[in-house]
C-alpha cells in the first residue's frame, strides 16, 4: 500500500472518530453523523482542500463499506415486527410512490431538465432507513405502534429500490433481469431454509466455544454469507447491493439465541467501526461541488428535489388515516421523505452510465444530505409537541435497541 493511500485512509479515519463527536455537540439539532462525514468528506476531498486522494484501494474500501450497509439494513429487518398491516400498507405506499417518481420523472424528461425519468424517478422512491434507525432507537419509537409503521416504511423504501435496481438499471432487458432475480430469490430461500433448521448440538457448541476466541466463527460465517451472495448477485449480473441486503435479511434468520446481541454486535462494529463511515467520507470526496456551484441554477434545483422526496415519499402516508392520528402523520410522512444512501449509490449509476447530468446527480445527494438535516429534525419537533408516542407493550425491544449488550458467559469447557 502506497504513502498515498495510507494518508488518505489516515484522514478518513481522523474524520470517522470525529463525526460522532461533533454528532454529538450537535444532538440538540440531531444532525446525522453520516452528513458530517460526507460534508467533511467533500471538504478534505480533490475540490477544495486536497488533503485526500481516491485510489484503487480507497474506492474498494468504498464499495465494502456500502456493502456492509445495506447488509446491516437488511439485518435490521424485523418480519415479526412488520408483518401483516404495517408490511401492507408500506408495499402499497411505495408502490404509489413508485408510479409518482416515475411521472414526476417522465415530467422532468419533457422539460427538459433530467436524462432519465426512471433514474431520478427511483431516486425519489428511498428511505433512508440505515440512517433513520439509530435516532428510531435512541428516541424509544421503535418500541411503539408508530415506530412498527417507520421500519415497515423504511424497509420498503431500501428494499423496493434496490430490486428495482436490480432488474433495470443493470444494462439487461428486464425478462432476462427477472428471471435471474428470480433464481437469486431461490438460492437466497434455500440459504435461508438451511439457516432456520435445527442445529446440531455438536455445531452449536463450536459456535459459541468460538465466539469469543480469535476464531470468531460465527462472525466469520456472516463474513462469508455476504460476500458469497455478493459474489452470486455479480454473477448473475445483478446489482452487489441486492446481494448484501438479502445476506442481512438471511444472517438475521439464522442468528438467534442469547449470542445473538454478542454477534450483532461486532458485526455492528466491523461496519459502523471502520468500513461504513469509509463510504460516507468517500461519496462527499466524489460530491461534484464545481457541477453544483458554476451554474447558480443547479443550487435552485435543491429546495425543489428536497420537496420532491417529501412529495413522492411522504404523500403515501395518507393511506394510514385509520391508523394513525392525524398529528402523527405529518412526522411519518417526514421520516419517510428522509433518504441518503441508496440516492448516492443511484446518481453514481446515473452519472456512470451518462442517464444524469453531474448537476443532478450533485443537486439529488445535496438534497438527500438536507432531508437527513431537517425532516428528522421536524419530525421529532411535531412528535414532542403531541407527545411522543407510548412504548406499546405488545413490542418487545426490538434487535439492535440496547446501546450495550449484556455480557454472556463464556462457556464452561468440557471436562
């Protein structure tokens, strides 16, 4: 590794311990770690500072750092929590959604404005539910009626766009891309069949002895699932992210018992420890400031993408009026408008592939970065004037909620 590389993973790093800390300085206003790190990123980046450069390694850092993201978001999912009517309602939400982005899109396309209506159109179909959930767990929603409604929003809003990612932005007619798809869902089903079976006693020993050796099998195992259906995913010419999301989704499913919270946990740290906030840092370095600034009409294209995302996202929550109090659909539809992660991952493939302009592409993730700034921040305001939400005791805690998890005895070894 290049004096180079090591510098810029030295800065990348310096910005990682920081975020939290400013994060934190800043609770009052609950700005998101992730946008100090990329607004920090772009500040450090080529455009201004130049005190870090890309490279080949800095970028495949970058790509596991999104990779394990959307693992976690996937792991994150909670199908006892959401099923019956909060998955319901979120499926028919996005799909409205869906059919809104695409003819706010095709709109776009007629004036003019954009290349592509369907890629901006799925730009505005996310949730930001990765960067959503840890302020949904330090506020107590997630224990509510209300915060079971949130994360089914926020699994559609992450799940729907990267199947639709999955089967057309990938360069292949979408038969062929469906029918892959397919095959994907049934590889994954019987990865998750074996995972739900009994385990023999035998393995399930050698699990635990060596959850807390430097084997760290049971880690090792999750490690492996991930870049095994990544590695499926590519194969089959399908978007990496689909196959990192439904590694999480499968992890989750086989990860059970009283180690699970240990597990959880580090696999939390590996992600949010050192490769997630890699790909934060990395995106504001690649933010294309100049596109944004040398024309001032591209800075007035942020209010109008910003109300777009409450728009596309966040006008679907009509449909909860019988379940919801009116004073509570107003911070659903603003955490639902939330998105961050998968825009970026979407303009790059637009900007990648010639379907978007570089000043929407920098107008779309610049909007992204403000509705993480000021939905939440709106949302937790209008959430605290009614009174919060109460914990719902039918809803346990729910996984990833406790900030530490307790300590599990390490087995006793046999005689």
């Amino acid at each position: 590794m290049d004096s180079e590389t090591l510098g810029t993973l030295t800065a990348i790093s310096i910005v990682a311990v920081c975020s939290p800390v400013l994060a934190d300085a800043l609770r009052r206003f609950r700005v998101a770690g992730v946008v100090i790190e990329i607004l920090v990123g772009i500040l450090i980046g080529p455009q201004l500072l130049g005190l870090a450069e890309l490279s080949p390694t800095v970028e495949s850092f970058s790509s596991l750092g999104l990779a394990f993201l959307m693992f976690l978001a996937g792991y994150e999912i909670d199908f006892a929590r959401i099923r019956g009517k909060p998955l319901q309602l979120a499926i028919q939400g996005w799909g409205i959604s869906l059919v809104m982005g695409l003819v706010v899109g095709l709109v776009l396309v007629l004036e003019g404005r954009v290349i592509s209506g369907l890629i901006t159109g799925l730009a505005l179909t996310t949730t930001a539910l990765g960067t959503m959930l840890p302020m949904w767990r330090d506020s107590g929603l997630l224990r509510t009626r209300f915060g079971s409604h949130a994360l089914a929003i926020g699994t559609l809003g992450e799940f729907g766009p990267i199947i639709a990612i999955a089967i057309l932005l990938s360069g292949h007619g979408p038969g062929r891309e469906s029918v892959l798809l397919a095959i994907f869902i049934a590889i994954a089903i019987g990865i998750a069949a074996l995972a739900l079976r009994p385990r023999a006693p035998r393995a399930v020993r050698l699990l635990r002895e060596h959850l807390y050796t430097s084997a760290q099998l049971p880690v090792r195992v999750a490690v492996l699932l991930i870049i095994a259906l990544l590695w499926v995913a590519n194969s089959f010419g399908l978007d990496v992210l689909l196959g990192a999301f439904t590694a999480g989704i499968v992890v989750r499913l086989g990860n059970t018992g009283e180690s699970e919270p240990v597990v959880r946990t580090k696999l939390e740290a590996i992600g949010f420890g050192f490769l997630i906030p890699i790909f934060f840092v990395v995106s504001g370095m690649e933010f294309d400031l100049d596109a944004l600034t040398d024309d001032p009409s591209s800075l007035l294209r942020l209010p109008v993408f910003l109300g777009l995302f409450l728009l596309v996202r966040g006008l679907p929550v009509l449909l909860y009026r019988g379940e919801l109090p009116p004073g509570a659909r107003w911070p659903m539809a603003l955490f639902s408008g939330t998105a961050l992660p998968l825009v970026v991952v979407i303009t790059q493939i637009g900007t990648d592939t010639g379907r978007m302009a570089p000043e929407n592409a920098a107008a779309l993730v610049g909007a992204a970065m403000l509705s993480v700034v000021i939905y939440p921040s709106i949302a937790f305001a209008l959430l605290r004037r009614r009174g919060e939400p109460a914990p719902d005791p039918a809803i346990g805690e729910p996984a990833g909620d406790a900030t530490m998890p307790a300590p599990i005895a390490e087995p006793e070894p046999e005689e």
